[in-house]
C-alpha cells in the first residue's frame, strides 16, 4: 500500500503519466484522488476517465494471466490443499462458461472479491475475449462511480480510503470464513 500524501503528489507533480500505473495497483482510491485534482483544474476529465477504465482492465488481464499462466507453476500439493483437484478446476471452468459475466461483475463490484475471481477466470480457461467484455461492463461504471465521488467530495479522500477499506476488510473477513467453513466441509467428506 502507497501512502495516500505520497499517491496525491505523485499524481499532482507528474499527472496523468503516473495515474495509470498508480492505478493498476490501487485503483478506487486513485480514481477518488484524480478526479478531486481533475475537479481542481490540474487534468481533462475525459483523459482520466481513459485512462483509469484502461489501468483496471489492465490489472484485471494481469490478474487473469496470473490465474491463466502462473498458479499452474506452482506444487500440484499446494493445489490440492486450497482445494484446487482436476475435477474442481473442471466445475469451476464449466461454471465460468455459464455464468462467467455474473461471477465476474459481481467480483469486479465487491471489490475485495476482485482479484480473487479474476485469477479464478484464469485458472479456469474462460475465453479472454469474454472475460475483457464483461470486465469492460463492469469497469465503466464502477469506475465512474468512483471518479464521480472524487470530482464531488474528494477532498475527504482520506475519510472515503478509511470506507473502502473497512469494507474491503469485512467482505474479506467473509470470504474468510466462508472458505474455512467450505474446507472443513471438504475434510469431513474425506
């Protein structure tokens, strides 16, 4: 995590040139911070917009290879004790096949649950054309969501990063127990 003075004057000093790669890595909250500087004169709104939809889709692709390309490098014992067998990455391929714009706009709105399914989608071979259309989907409106809440209260960024995550945490926390619970239940079926 970058220091939220630090992302303001990164932004600030050297605009739109580090918003994008600033972007990829924390995406909401520098959506917030731009659109308060764009508000105040210092960029194009339109440009912004651009550029922070093309760094979400440019993390979630990432995401996606990692999913695709880079789990698969690891220990097949590692796999297994997440869950991860032939026959789960199967269902988990067919569910993506029938319900991958779903699954991927719900993970892309609740934020924490994100990367997650996006490096699910990967592993689990959905079609990158598919995948970019409903992430495209889901990305425009988020992202002007956030770009929106930035033009009109931005200056309390720090109080909108505190939100963000606070319930990043509690969906995480979630996910959390809803995965230990499903684990238990995978051991006890054994």
């Amino acid at each position: 995590m970058i220091d939220l003075t630090t992302i303001q004057n990164l932004i600030a000093t050297h605009g739109l040139w580090v918003v994008a790669p600033i972007a990829v890595l924390e995406g909401p909250i520098v959506s917030v911070i731009s659109a308060w500087l764009a508000q105040r004169g210092l960029f194009d709104l339109t440009q912004l917009i651009l550029v922070l939809v093309l760094a979400d889709l440019a993390g979630d692709a990432l995401l996606y290879a990692l999913g695709r390309w880079g789990l698969h490098l690891l220990p097949a014992t590692w796999l297994r004790r997440v869950g991860l067998r032939e026959g789960r990455l199967r269902l988990m391929s067919r569910k993506f096949g029938h319900q991958g714009g779903r699954i991927l706009t719900l993970g892309k709105l609740t934020h924490a649950a994100g990367a997650a399914v996006l490096v699910a989608a990967g592993l689990a071979r959905m079609p990158f054309a598919a995948f970019m259309l409903y992430n495209t989907l889901a990305t425009i409106p988020k992202t002007l969501a956030f770009v929106a809440l930035g033009y009109l209260i931005g200056h309390t960024y720090r109080l909108i990063y505190l939100w963000l995550s606070n319930a990043s945490l509690a969906v995480l926390a979630a996910m959390a127990i809803a995965l230990a619970a499903w684990m238990l239940r995978l051991r006890a079926c054994k």
